[in-house]
C-alpha cells in the first residue's frame, strides 16, 4: 500500500473487551483499579475502536449512570489500568466496560460486580 494509512471501516458495533477486572488493595479507602483486555476490533478485525466508556452502577439498578470515564484508546496497548475513586466501601456496585467506534456505535458493556473493602 505504499504507506498509505488503512481506512478505518465503522460497519458493525465493535466487540467488547474480552475481560474485565478490579482489584481493591487500598480497604476503606473506596479506591478501585479496574483493568480490561482491549477490543479485538482495537488493532485487528474492522480496527475502529477509538475509545473505552467505563459505567458505574449501584447492584441491582437496571440503569447506568452517566459514564465514569473515557480512555482513548493506544494502537498496540493490550490492557488498559484505570483508578475509580469515589466508591463507598461495603456499598455493592457493578461496573462495566465497552469499546466504542467511530461511529460512534457502542459494544455491549463487559461488567463485574465488586463491593469495596470496608
């Protein structure tokens, strides 16, 4: 191709990332780092995933909250590490991820229930 750049092909929605999870190592403090495997669509299949959403959601809501953040994604990164503050230790919440592309079409959200150390 002569070093002209790929197109980037937003067709379908992107796939989730393949894992999700949290780890809690500050107890009491409501500090969470949660890390996700990226999208196969980051770097191969339709490579049109520009960003990770991360949702917070009490257990048991049926609804997500406005997201939490928004990680840009970084060609060639296999996972991905953020800190979530703010949580209420010993309060059970469920926390999601999913890739979003240029379209700007979402992946289903890959989730995890956790409840911060008291």
């Amino acid at each position: 191709n002569n070093g002209i750049p790929m197109p980037t092909i937003c067709g379908r929605n992107p796939l989730a990332p393949p894992t999700f999870t949290v780890v809690d190592t500050a107890f009491g403090s409501g500090k969470l780092w949660v890390t996700w495997a990226k999208s196969v669509d980051q770097d191969a299949g339709e490579q049109d995933v520009l960003q990770y959403i991360l949702y917070r959601k009490l257990q048991g809501a049926t609804t997500w909250s406005d997201p939490l953040m928004i990680v840009r994604r970084t060609a060639g990164q296999a996972t991905y590490t953020q800190m979530i503050a703010g949580n209420t230790p010993g309060t059970a919440y469920t926390f999601g991820v999913s890739a979003q592309d240029c379209t700007p079409s979402e992946s289903t959200i890959t989730t995890l229930n956790v409840t911060p150390h008291p």
